[in-house]
C-alpha cells in the first residue's frame, strides 16, 4: 500500500511539474545563468602566462588559495576573469550582519523593513566593490612576484597597466556575478549566490571521481577501499541532510481574547530553533584562519621568510593534531558567535510579547529570554559537534589513511544544503500552482451557478 501511495504521489508532482510553465521558465533561465558562469571561469586573465602559473598553483594548493579555488570551481587555478568569484559579495555580507547586531544606526536601519533592507543591501554592494578591488589589488602584486621553477614570471609584462587592468577585469567579474547571482533569485529557483558557489564545487566532481578511478586501475587503490568511500560518502550526506533539517520547536501559545460578541486567538503555533542556525560559516572562517599561516610561508618562501613562520606552518599543516585541535575549537568559537548574530533571543521575547504570545509555563519578557537563550546554547553544543565532526572526517580519511577525499566538510555541507533549499523552493513552486489551478475551478464552478 505504502509503494502505490507513493507512486501515486509521484506521477502527481511529475504531472503538476509538466503543466507549470512558470516552473520550467525558471528552472531553465537557471540553468542559463549557471552555463554561463561556467564559461566565464575558463576566460583567461590578459598578461598571464598560464603553464607558468599551474605549476605555481600546484605548489600553493595546499593553503588558502586551495580552498577558495574549490568554491570558484578551478577559476582561482586558470585565473580567470571570476577568479575572485562570488567571495568579496559573502564576506560583506557577514561583515554588514555583524555591523547590525554592534552599531546602533545599522541595527535601526535593520529594523525599519524593507526601505531598511534595501539600504544594507546597497552598503553590502559598496562593500562588495572594496573588497574585491583590494583583494584584486593583492592578487596582482602576488602574480607580480611569483616564479615558476625555471625562473619565469607568472606575469608576461608587470607593471601598473597589468595592475590597473587586473583590478579592473577581476572586479567586474564578482560584480557582474553579484548581479547574475540577483537575477537567478528573481527570476529563477533557488538563491542565485548559494547556487553560483554550488555549482562551482559540482563542476570538479567528474574529475575527482575519475581520477579516483584511475587510482582503482593502477592499483594504487584497492576496489574495496573505493566501494568503502563512496558508501562513506553516501552515509555522510544522508546524515547531513538528518542534521540540517533537525530542530527544536518551542510551543507558542496565543491567548483568546473577546471583540465583540465572536472569540478570537487561542491557537498554538511552534517557533523553530535549528540544530544548525549558523550554517556553513564557521568551517569557512575556522579554514581560513587556520590556513593563512601556510598560504604566507608558501609566498615567502622564495625570499627567505622568517623561521617561527616555518615552524607555525610545520605544526598547522593538515593532519597535524595541533591543526586539527585548533580545527574543531574555531568551529565551536565561530557557532556559538555566528548563532549569537542570527539570532536575538531578547528581541524574539520581546516581539513574542508585543503579540501576546507567550510559551506555556515561562513568564514572558525576560525570563522568556533566558529560556530561549537556554534552549540555544544546548542545541548549538549538538550543531557545533556535528559540524566538526563532518569537517574533521575528510581531514582523517586523508592523513591517517591514505584515502583520497577531494570535497571537504565545508564543500559537503553547502553542496547538500544548497540542494535541499533549492528543492524545497520548487515544490513550493509546484503547491502554489496547484492551488491557482483549484482557485480556478472553484470560479469557473462558481460562475456556473
């Protein structure tokens, strides 16, 4: 009974799905938008000698520049004209979040709807626009210095033209992305920012998994160890998806109250608490920080860079226990400050009390406050241990057992969620036209009458 009830559930979304013209429009002008990044990651910045510039790349691979290349699918290793990728646009976005929860005119102005919203939104753009010229800027003078290993410049003609001309192209290509990014949320399905950032960790995957075949072939890899990991990696995606959908609902009660001679409220809703509320934020900055030590040794290694520098580097390099101690402490750090951001348990208490809502058993106000601050805190210590354990996995597979893992946690985690958001938006999609085509029946059987 259960196998025909959902195939009878599917053959209905398959043939909601085919009579939503507004659906597939969208899904099309996505994939559109999506075709077209992917060529821009394979235009070449002008000045750049590109085989020069592989073998540097595959020296620096191992810092930060290896995990910003993963999320601008290979266009940091070309570099390309979206070398930078979409990047600048997200760290001014957290930058803009963190100035809303500290500054008092910033969290006004968050507070003042949408007129607000669209004032951040343009200070997020401005910030975008400086950030990418100065991390343009640094890429220029890094591509200025750097020597393949014959000798030859990364850079055919160095000079103020090649840096002017580079922090031009490179910022242009996260602006127009930004703007791509805008237009895939407007008009297509799913966020277009998270959806450029997926598709550039998606686009490695046929490589990695052929090159984890090739291994099989030589005997490098046994075909149980190749079975084991990709079962491995099933697993870790289903227990992805588990975590990232559970929460914690905290009932909400309304009281009733009297207008007239009819009764209303006294209905109870749920306010939902994620297990995860600061997503894939933390191992982005735990990374980061926890690889720029490497990523400057590797650029002054030419030069002569100072000892304790090597010696930092020496005890951070990946599969280190002190790399993977400070790992997971930065992970916790970063998901209790970035759940502390997202969510205010006062202002949620006090605009529960502005509504008369109010949770069976806490007084309102302060001490409800306190109770979701509570609640928070345990359910954050549950995320932030999931969050490291998934991070922490790749890292065990690769040093401790030789087995080639190409997507981190961090590439895991936000392939698996930008899935599921963009999932969710097309059946949502999929009920809202079904209830327009029974809204019109209804007036068509009404009209009848």
């Amino acid at each position: 009974m259960a196998s025909a009830a959902e195939r009878m559930a599917a053959s209905l979304n398959l043939g909601a799905f085919a009579k939503a013209t507004e659906l597939k429009k969208r899904i099309w002008f996505t994939l559109g938008a999506l075709i077209i990044y992917r060529l821009g990651t394979y235009i070449p910045l002008p000045g750049i000698d590109p085989t020069v510039l592989s073998d540097i790349f595959k020296q620096q691979s191992g810092g930060i520049l290896g995990l910003f290349n993963v999320f601008a699918g290979g266009a940091l290793e070309r570099m390309t004209i979206f070398a930078l990728n979409i990047m600048p646009y997200i760290s001014a976005s957290i930058i803009m979040q963190l100035l809303t929860t500290v500054v008092p005119s910033f969290e006004a102005m968050k507070k003042e709807g949408e007129a607000g919203r669209k004032r951040i939104n343009q200070f997020t753009r401005y910030g975008t626009v400086l950030l990418a010229v100065v991390q343009a800027y640094g890429i220029a003078i890094g591509l200025e210095g750097m020597t393949g290993g014959r000798g030859v410049g990364a850079v055919i003609e160095p000079g103020l033209f090649f840096r002017i001309v580079t922090v031009v192209t490179l910022t242009g290509g996260t602006m127009f992305l930004m703007w791509l990014g805008e237009q895939i949320t407007q008009r297509g399905v799913g966020n277009g920012i998270s959806l450029i950032i997926f598709a550039g960790i998606i686009a490695e995957l046929p490589r990695a998994l052929a090159a984890t075949l090739e291994l099989g072939r030589t005997g490098a890899l046994s075909m149980a160890v190749i079975v084991v990991v990709l079962v491995g990696a099933v697993a870790v995606i289903y227990g992805i998806v588990f975590m990232e959908r559970a929460q914690r609902r905290i009932l909400i009660q309304y009281p009733k109250r009297q207008v007239g001679a009819r009764m209303f409220g006294g209905e109870s809703s749920h306010l939902p608490m994620k297990l995860n509320s600061a997503g894939v934020i933390p191992p982005i900055f735990a990374s980061s920080l926890l690889l720029m030590p490497m990523t400057i040794a590797q650029f002054t290694a030419g030069s002569g860079g100072p000892e304790w520098l090597t010696t930092v580097t020496a005890l951070l390099g990946h599969g280190q226990p002190l790399y993977m101690l400070m790992y997971v402490a930065l992970i916790v750090f970063f998901c209790f400050f970035y759940t502390a951001v997202v969510f205010n348990p006062v202002e949620t208490a006090d605009n529960l009390k502005k509504h008369g809502g109010f949770v069976p058993g806490i007084r309102p106000g302060q001490r409800t406050a306190e109770y979701f601050d509570y609640v928070l805190t345990r359910i954050t210590v549950a995320g932030a241990i999931y969050i490291a354990a998934v991070c922490l996995l790749p890292e065990i597979l690769i040093s401790r057992f030789s087995v080639p893992f190409y997507f981190g946690g961090t590439s895991l985690l936000i392939v698996v969620s930008v899935t599921m958001d963009t999932v969710a938006q097309v059946q949502s999609h999929l009920l809202a036209h079904q209830y327009e085509g029974l809204i019109k029946k209804a007036k068509l059987r009404g009209a009848r009458k």
